[in-house]
C-alpha cells in the first residue's frame, strides 16, 4: 500500500485505513439516501439480495485471499531471519574446527551486529544496508578459502558451505521481501470493491434509517479491519507489527557462549 503508511504507529495507522473507509461510506450513504427514496429502495430489496450475495461473496473470497496471502509472507519472512541465524551458527562452531579461524569469526560477529544496528533499521524505513551485505560476502569468500587438509575438515568444509549457500539465500529473500509488497492493481481492486459492496447495501430501504446505518457501519468497519490488516503485514519488516531482529540477538548472545 502506501509505503509511509509503515512508518505510523500502530494505532495512527488503523485509525487512517479504518477510520478513513469508514468516512468514505458514510459519505456514499448520504449521496445514495439524498438522491433515491426508500419506498424505491425497499421495492427491489429481493432482487438487490441476490446481486449483493454475488458481490459479497467475490469480494470475500478475494479478500481472505490476499489477508491469508499477506499472513504467509510474513510467517515466511520471519522463518527466513531464523534459517540465516541457524546456517550462520553452525558456520561459527564449525570453524574452530579449522586453525586461525579466529577472523572469520571476526567477520561473522560483525556482520551480525552489523544487522541488529544497521541493516535492521534501515530495513524499516525500507532501505537496503549495502555494509551488512558487503560482510557477509567476505564471510563467504572467508569460508570458502578455509585450507581443507584432511578428509574430516573436508567433510566439516562441506557443511560450512552448505550453510552459507543458505544463508546467503535466506538473506537475500529477506531483504526482497521487505522491498516488495502488495502490487498497486491489487490495492486498486480491493479498494475499489470494498467501496462497491458497502455502496450496494444503501441501495435496500429500511424502515428506520439508524438501523441501517449501524448494520451498514458494522459492515464497513469489518472490511475496514481487514484492510488495515492487509496493509500492516505488507512489509514484513516495516511498522509496529514486524519482523524484528530478535533472531540474530539471540545468535550474539550464542557467539558469545561459543567464544572466539
């Protein structure tokens, strides 16, 4: 959605996206009662419950679809920051297997303080840290050069591989992800169909108008819950409700135990 939107605190956020859905059909209400009688209204409610049922029912599908799709990424998103701190903790205990492997080990810690005090909050504003990246690359070289003089180091070489290749690959969807989010068409069509499924409940007529507008008001307020959801868990990294580093604190906190 808008990209400042992540920016807001959690409350300022929902009280824009709800709040502001809310407003919009409130105004869509008057327009519709100012320019149509009930007694019209009310003549078509049988034929109108059949069209609003379809309508309701694309518009519910599509929006449980992109909510559930926006879940997923995110529990993907933070899967991936554990997966890059398990891969770089076997990287760590597996080089004291090798002689002066201290700097590797170096490169590793800073990388991962590099993360929790660079690359973390320059993700949140939805920017890309290119220092956290340019160590991790020379943690790679690092490894890879690692001398595998006997058959057990092979072995333990091969696995330290494996896991950087993961790595690796876990941090660059991490970062992908928190540079993309919903695509704008798909915004537009749910924006836009909200508007029309709440617009097409005015069009049945009430014999109290209150009645209507507190059923029509609970209704937009579900949608607008939604939406806001939506929009929250867009960028996985980015808002009140995110991804936070608390992986890689915990994988400093494990270095420290391992030792130099």
């Amino acid at each position: 959605m808008i990209n400042w939107l992540g920016t807001l605190p959690t409350l300022s956020a929902a009280f824009i996206v709800i709040g502001g859905f809310v407003f919009v059909s409130v105004l869509i209400g008057f327009l519709v009662l100012k320019f149509t009688s009930s007694e019209v209204r009310a003549a078509h409610n049988d034929r109108a419950g059949f069209i609003l049922a379809v309508i309701g029912v694309i518009y519910a599908v599509l929006l449980a679809f992109v909510a559930i799709s926006a879940w997923e990424r995110f529990e993907q998103a933070e899967a991936r920051t554990y997966e890059e701190a398990e891969a770089l903790a076997e990287v760590y205990r597996d080089a004291g297997s090798f002689a002066g492997a201290d700097a590797l080990r170096a490169t590793l810690r800073a990388y991962v303080e590099s993360v929790v005090n660079v690359s973390w909050p320059a993700m949140q504003r939805g920017e890309r840290s290119n220092a956290a990246n340019a160590l991790l690359e020379r943690l790679d070289r690092e490894v890879r050069a690692l001398p595998a003089t006997t058959p057990e180091l092979a072995d333990i070489h091969a696995q330290m591989l494996t896991a950087m290749d993961t790595a690796l690959a876990d941090r660059e969807s991490r970062v992908t992800m928190d540079s993309t989010g919903i695509n704008g068409i798909m915004w537009a069509v749910l924006v836009i169909g909200a508007i029309i499924t709440v617009a097409f409940t005015y069009l049945f007529g009430f014999d109290r108008t209150i009645m209507q507008a507190l059923m029509v008001g609970g209704l937009s307020l579900m949608i607008g819950l939604v939406l806001f959801l939506i929009a929250a868990l867009d960028y996985p990294f980015r808002g009140s409700i995110a991804v936070g580093p608390e992986a890689f604190q915990a994988l400093l906190d494990s270095l420290k135990l391992i030792g130099s």
